[in-house]
C-alpha cells in the first residue's frame, strides 16, 4: 500500500494538473495567450489552491482527508450529489464560455472599471473560502453528519458572519473571476451557479437542523445564510 507521503503528493499533482489544466483551457480557448487577465485569473487560483492544500495538510489532516471522499461515498442524498457535480461541471462551463465570450465577442466587453472590482471580490471570495476551511475542521464538501469525527457547530470565525461563509466566498469568486475577465457570459453562468448553491443550502441547512445538536441555536444566533441582511 502506498505511503501517506506518495498518497498526498499525488494529490497535490493532480490538483495542480487540475488548476494548470482549466488556467491552459481558458487561455487556449481565449485565442490570446498574453491576456493578462486570464493570466491575473489563473495565478490567483493557484494561489488560492496551494494554500489550502498546504494548510491542510500541515494543520488538519483529518479534514483534509475528509474532503477528499468522492461523492456519494458519505451517505449524502442523491439530489445533494447531483448538486455538487453540476457546480464541479458549471465551473467547466464558466471557464469555457467566458474564454469564448472574450475571443468571439459574443457580449460586449465590460470596462477596465469593473475587471478591477472583479478582481477585488475575486481575493475577498477567496479569503472567506480559505477562512471557512481553517475555521471549521468539518468543512466537508459531502453534506452529510460526520458521526465518527464528533461533528458539533462551529460558529466562530467567518461562521459568525453568514452561516455558509464558504458558499458566500464561492459566489464571490465566480462573480468577480467574471467581471475580471470581462466576460457577460461568465457573468450569467456565475449566477447559475450560485442558484445551485443555493439550493444546496436549503437542503444542507434541513439536514443539519434536524440531525445536528444546536444547529438551530446556530441559527437564532446567525441570521443569514449567505449574505448579511438579505438571505
């Protein structure tokens, strides 16, 4: 059987492979290869990548192992399964279509203006998903109860924000990766990911309320779901 060590550097591998990958695609796609917001775009994710795998594995193994159970394999609900693999194919869509929208100028381009504000929801979206994986040691991306881990709320950090400090930094950085990239299209998929995400909430939020031992106390305490005032 192979080693921790060998296990977790192929991880790190194919993750990297993964990012390189989709940041090559977009590019390749954009018929640009000097496009020095996709470039911007794709550095920042890596970053984004590498510093969560890092603290990970360095600072929380168990959930790092956690989260790399493959779909279906924690007894979650076939609907929330198949929500969590239409965001992972939406993120393929998004990277697409936004690199084909700035090649074949299907919408008209956005203004420097909002690439810069595109940029700066980009970083802020990703410190709150960076943030809610070094807050909460039982940020799985299965919804399910992790009974053999002692799961209990977590309302410190960015949980005390928005109850879903992941999904709110999720949705900031689809939609600023798209304003960054200049892209209308991105845009519109951006919000069609963020309905899916919202749905998963909803079904995310049942689960816990009635199997999670105050949850609902979580709930009085912090209001919003995914974003202060409003939801």
């Amino acid at each position: 059987m192979p080693s921790k060590r060998i296990i977790t550097g192929l991880v790190f591998l194919a993750a990297g492979s993964y990012v390189v990958g989709l940041t090559t695609l977009l590019l390749w796609l954009s018929g640009n290869w000097h496009w020095v917001e996709g470039w911007v775009f794709g550095v920042c994710w890596a970053t984004l990548v590498a510093a969560i795998f890092l603290w990970l594995n360095y600072k929380d193994p168990p959930l790092f192992a956690e989260r790399l159970r493959r779909p279906g394999s924690g007894g979650e609900s076939r609907a929330d399964v198949a929500l969590l693999i239409a965001v992972k194919v939406g993120l393929i869509v998004w990277i697409v279509l936004s690199a084909l929208d700035v090649r074949f100028g299907w919408m008209p381009r956005l203004p420097l203006w909002s690439e810069v504000c595109g940029g700066i929801l980009l970083l802020v979206g990703g410190f709150f998903i960076f943030r809610a994986l070094a807050d909460n040691t039982f940020a799985s991306q299965l919804v399910r109860i992790q009974t053999e881990r002692s799961q209990r709320v977590i309302d410190t950090g960015v949980y005390g924000f928005v109850r879903h400090p992941m999904y709110f930094g999720a949705t900031l950085w689809f939609m600023g990766g798209a304003l960054l990239l200049g892209s209308v299209c991105g845009l519109v998929i951006a919000v069609g990911i963020a309905g899916l995400l919202i749905l998963r909430i909803l079904g995310e939020e049942k689960l816990l309320t009635n199997n999670l031992e105050g949850y609902r106390d979580y709930m009085q305490k912090v209001r919003y779901r995914l974003v202060p005032h409003i939801w």
